[in-house]
C-alpha cells in the first residue's frame, strides 16, 4: 500500500466539487465525496490499474462515470487534480 498525497489543487478541485454539490444536493454531495475517497483508497492499494493519463507520467481514473481523478505513481501516489468530465483537460 501507498501514502497518499494530495496536491494543493488537487484539494481546491474537491473542495469546489463538494462545494458546487452540497447547494444543490447534500446527499449527491455525500456520496461523491465517498465514492472519490473509495477511489483513492483503491489507488493506494492499486496504483497501475487505470490507464495512463495524456499527460505524460500521470495515470487517470474514472469515478462515477463524471470524475476524473489524475494522479502521478512514484513511492506515493499523488492526487493531482479531481475534475468534473465536463472540463476540458489537458
């Protein structure tokens, strides 16, 4: 199992998730919230098991098919940004 490090963004985008979610909907707010922290618990666990990102050294994660999670794997995996899919990136 891997630490875990989040990158600042990484923690403004899920603040701004949960943010943008719990205004509209506390209970959708709860959940992704949950299912993003399953996610990287995962990732710990499993760092190579998602594809490699289109940035070069990152990998990228689908959560609840309107998530994105990219992250870097070295002797941590780092949380690099958490994106709605509706964001344009890279």
């Amino acid at each position: 199992m891997l630490p875990v490090k989040w990158t600042d963004e990484a923690i403004d985008d899920l603040a701004q998730i949960i943010a943008y979610l719990e205004d509209r909907n506390l209970q959708a707010a709860q959940r992704i919230g949950r299912c993003i922290h399953q996610a990287i618990d995962r990732l710990s666990v499993w760092p190579m098991m998602c594809r490699e990102g289109r940035e070069p050294g990152t990998r990228e994660y689908y959560v609840d098919a309107s998530y994105l999670l990219v992250y870097r794997v070295s002797d941590q995996v780092e949380i690099i940004r958490v994106l709605h899919t509706s964001r344009q990136y890279p």
